[in-house]
C-alpha cells in the first residue's frame, strides 16, 4: 500500500511541480526534499503531511490510496 501511494505522491508532484519542483512541493509541506522522497519510495506518510499535501495539490483522498476515480478534487495550479 505504501509504495502505491507513495507512487501516486509522486505522479501528482510531477503533474503539479514538474520534473525538478520536488524541493518547492516539499518546502510547502514543511518538510525536506530527502523526506519526501522517501515517501515516494514507499516510507509511511504520517496523516498530517498526506492531508496537507491533499489541501496542497487537490488530490482526492479516494484516488490516492486506491489509485480509482477522479484524481483531483480541484487543481490549484
């Protein structure tokens, strides 16, 4: 479970922030450009970090832990 959400983190930030903004998307999560990438590579996302990382980018809850439906509830970008 965790590496297929964690690979989703990363479709998303790659959509949003593009090939090289995983430091900015980081910086607005308040946490290190080494950390997310961790969670990308399949380490638990503590809830508070997944939420504002939902109010962030729009993602849906339902899309990112089962990879179905809509992927976002709204694209901020």
């Amino acid at each position: 479970m965790n590496i297929e959400l964690g690979h989703r983190v990363r479709e998303i930030r790659l959509e949003l922030y593009g090939l090289h903004g995983g430091p900015m998307l980081a910086s607005e999560l308040g946490i290190s450009f080494y950390k997310l990438m961790k969670y990308e590579q399949g380490q638990t996302i503590p809830a508070h970090t997944i939420l504002l990382f939902m109010e962030k980018t729009g993602a849906r809850s339902s899309w990112l832990f089962t990879g179905e439906g809509e992927k976002y509830e709204h694209r901020p970008r």
